[in-house]
C-alpha cells in the first residue's frame, strides 16, 4: 500500500505541475480547492450538453455555465439563472423569466435566445444525454423578450422546475465548437488546463453570491482509492465517493469525511425480456434470496440504510411498503415452480467505477448459493463499463447517484426511455406516469407517482438492497461541500478553505 501511494502521488505530481495546479504538501491555499472528481480521463469532455459520463466534467460545467434551477438541500426545485417558471391552465405552456442581470464573461447579456438555443441543442442530442429535454416542444417554444421564455410541453407537465435542474447549461446562441471551452456565464471561467484537468479562475462577472474561493481545480481520476490518495498525500483537497473502508481509516488519521446521506444504490438489474428474467417468480426468488443487512454492511459498512427495492427511496414521492425479508424457503420454491429444480448458472456484471460495485456482486454471488443459484462474477474496465454493460446486458450491477424519480423514469423505465435497461415495457404504467405529471394538485400527484413506483418495486426487474452514503473525503480545513442529494453535489462554487 506504501508503495502503491508512493507512486499515485508521485503521478498525480507530475499531472498537476503539467496543468499548472499547485504541488504543495504543506498545506492549502486558503483561495484555492483542488478536487479529485470521479471520471475517466478518456472519456473527458468539454460538451455541456452531451451524456455527462463523467462527473467531473458536470461538476466542472457546473461551474462555467449558468443553469436554470437546481435542486436545494433538500431535493426541492430552487431557481438560479431562472427567477419564476409559471404554467398557464393546461400545464402545457410555461412562462419563465430570467435574471435580468446575468452575463456571460465577456460581457454580452444572458437571452432567452440563449436559453433556447441551449436547450434545443440538448433536445438535438438526445442521443447523448437520454434525452433529457425530451419533455419539451422547443420547435414551438420562443423567446417573448430579452429574459422572458414561452417554454411548451408536450404533454401536460406540472413538474417543470424539477425538469429544468442542474444540468441545463446555458451557451451563447450560434456557439458550435465544443472542442474546447465556450464562453459561460457561471460563477468561474476556464483559464489553464483540458477537460480531464482543469483550472478555473473565480468571474467576478457572475451575478450570484460572490465565490469564496478565487481559483477550483478538477482533475478526473477513475479510480476510487487513488482520489482518495490524493488527498492523503496533499495533491488535492477533496476526493470525491471514496470507499467506506477509505473514509473510515482517513478520518482516524485526521482527515474529515463528508455524508451525503443515503443516496449511493447499486441496483442489480434483471431484464425482463430475456430468459430467466422473463419469468417473474425467478425475479422474487432472487430478491427474496439476498441478505439485505449483510450486502449493507459490507459494501457500506453500515453506512446507509436497507433497500426495499425502490430505486429512489429518498425521494419525497417514495411510498413506504412493508419491508422485503429474506426468505430462503421461499425463493426456492418460487424457483422450483419455475422449473430450475436444479439451480441456475448466471454471469452477473460489474466495475470498479464506484466504491463497492464489485464487493456487491461478490457477495451477492455468495448469498444466492443457498437457493442453487450458481454465478460467476465478471468485472469489467471502468471506462468502457457505462457505453458496453450498461442498458445492454441481462443482469448487471448499475449505479444510481440519489438522481430524482422523475429523472429515472425518463431515462429507464418509460416504454421511450433511451435506456431503458430492464425492458420495463408497460403501456399502462405509461398512461399513468402522463396522468400524475397532469395533475396540478402536489399531494395527489406524489400519490400517484408512489403507487408508480411501488409497481416498480413488486413487478419489476431491479434489486435494490441498500442505499449507501455518498462520502467525500476532505482535508481539514475545506468547508462547505454539498451533501444533498442528485446533482446538488456538483455546486461547489461557494466552498471555502479556511485559514485555520
């Protein structure tokens, strides 16, 4: 381990020196953050408006563009660049006034033209970001004037707000080399560096609360243990989803972890359109088969709370069922009534991407022997895990970041979803998740999506066994880190280093 660290860091040395990022073991600037952010530097991008593969170019864009809403604290919609989003009667049309004194760097005005033009080109990549504007008609959406938006919904929509979180970044109309930066109008501007590590400088431009800190470096690095070397031996100051085990030993030796509470799940996913996942009593048996706690305690160290087999159990529409027990007896009988008297032989899938992920499908493995379940784990490349395994094989382990249930129903569970990765075809369920997003009454529409989500959970092919703290490790002094759920962590823009 001595050695291994040796070398990460003397690595991690030679890459920052190369970018211009700061060396020093002595400890941090009080005016700069260097942050080792979960990416491959591979697949590094400088595109606002693609799939987002790497957290660290969200977080990094996150930091030059400008987005519409966010999410708070909490999980609810808080406005940023937009002020107010107001439907009219049908829920199908949204007037959305802007801030009237943004700008980009260099000067020009933040437009509803700008806007539009921003959210059309994520609309034209829809391939790319699972199409995340898919809710929107943005051919009949206009700009009324300079900083009010005719925002059109496809369908009545009363969630609109939600829709518009986080990863809306906004660019100049006409803006169309993505090789390299564009002008934004976010709290930092790029100065130095590439997409896998860059530095960023504070824009006094921005019309937000003025950032702490005058400069943020963020460097994408894969692997879990080596951010968290970084940290150890001084070449950065945070490192983001660490391991438990990590975290655990580092806050011992003086270095502090930060909770971002229950909102890592590592869905085992079954397709239901392929053998044996077509057959619903093999899908119980498995989830009745696995010992929830002990998956809990080993991957998470305790750290989290039981999965229910709800993909999104903080979200504040989650309904609340009777819990899943382990039931041995059960899952054997199920099985037998499906015909494996003899057992099943499975592959289950994995990474290394994020803490845990292989630990999961190891343990797992070892559980579903006692009902004659025979798998054999195989780990794939992290950087080839999320365009290769994901969507596309029949039982996998996936990731989920503490994302919104409206986010994942768009991605992976409506009969269009772009990756749709159980097959979970259901007209019905369909009509109903349109029914709910048309109801303009809150409380009977989070009712609505809990009796979605609980169909999920019993019909379904995922199992959700836990859901783990996100851990961020920090060195001492760093103050203010996010610990919301979903995309909320990528705001960093007023963290600070304190001088003492």
């Amino acid at each position: 381990m001595q050695r291994r660290q040796f070398v990460l860091a003397a690595a991690l040395t030679t890459a920052l020196v190369a970018t211009g990022c700061s060396n020093s073991t002595a400890g941090t600037s009080t005016d700069t953050l260097r942050y080792a952010a979960v990416g491959a530097p591979a697949a590094a991008s400088n595109d606002p408006h693609g799939g987002l593969g790497n957290e660290s170019d969200a977080m990094r864009f996150a930091l030059l563009y400008d987005v519409l809403t966010v999410p708070g604290s909490d999980g609810s919609t808080q406005p940023r660049l937009a002020t107010s989003w107001t439907p009219d009667p049908t829920l199908t049309r949204w007037t959305v006034a802007l801030r009237p004194e943004a700008t980009f760097t260099d000067g020009r005005p933040v437009r509803a033209a700008d806007v539009l033009f921003s959210l059309r080109r994520m609309q034209d990549k829809a391939a790319e970001n699972y199409g995340r504007m898919a809710m929107f008609d943005l051919t009949a959406s206009t700009a009324i004037d300079e900083h009010t938006l005719d925002l059109v919904t496809r369908k009545p929509f009363a969630e609109v707000g939600r829709a518009l979180e986080s990863a809306t970044f906004v660019v100049p109309e006409g803006s169309n080399d993505f090789s390299k930066p564009v002008t934004g109008s976010g709290p930092f501007r790029m100065t130095d560096g590439d997409a896998a590590s860059a530095v960023l400088e504070r824009n006094d431009r921005w019309w937000g609360p003025r950032p702490p800190l005058r400069r943020i470096e963020i460097r994408a690095i894969a692997d879990p243990q080596a951010r968290a070397d970084a940290v150890t031996s001084g070449q950065a100051d945070v490192a983001g989803s660490v391991n438990p085990a990590t975290a655990r030993q580092s806050e011992q030796d003086g270095l502090q972890v930060v909770h971002r509470p229950a909102v890592t799940v590592y869905p085992v996913v079954m397709r239901l359109d392929r053998a044996p996942f077509d057959d619903p009593r093999v899908r119980e048996a498995i989830k009745l088969a696995v010992d929830r706690k002990q998956l809990l305690d080993t991957v998470f160290l305790g750290q989290g709370v039981v999965g229910n087999d709800l993909l999104t159990p903080a979200d504040p529409t989650a309904p609340t069922p009777p819990q899943r027990q382990r039931d041995l007896d059960r899952a054997r009988q199920l099985l037998a009534e499906a015909g494996h008297t003899g057992g099943l032989d499975l592959t289950l899938r994995t990474t290394t991407a994020y803490p845990g992920m292989d630990t999961t499908a190891t343990l797992l493995a070892d559980q579903l022997k006692a009902v004659g379940i025979r798998v054999g784990v195989q780990v794939e490349p992290q950087d080839t895990y999320w365009t290769q395994v994901y969507s596309q094989s029949d039982f996998y382990v996936s990731y989920l970041g503490g994302i919104p249930f409206l986010d994942v129903a768009r991605v992976a569970l409506l009969s269009t979803s772009p990756t749709n990765e159980t097959a979970w075809h259901r007209p019905d369920w369909d009509l109903g998740f349109d029914a709910a997003l048309a109801t303009r009454d809150e409380a009977a529409r989070s009712a609505q999506l809990g009796r979605l989500q609980q169909q999920v959970r019993d019909e379904g092919g995922y199992l959700v066994w836990g859901a783990g703290d996100g851990l961020d490790l920090a060195r001492p002094r760093v103050a203010g880190l996010p610990t919301g759920p979903g995309f909320q962590r990528l705001f960093i823009d007023q963290v600070q280093v304190n001088a003492t």
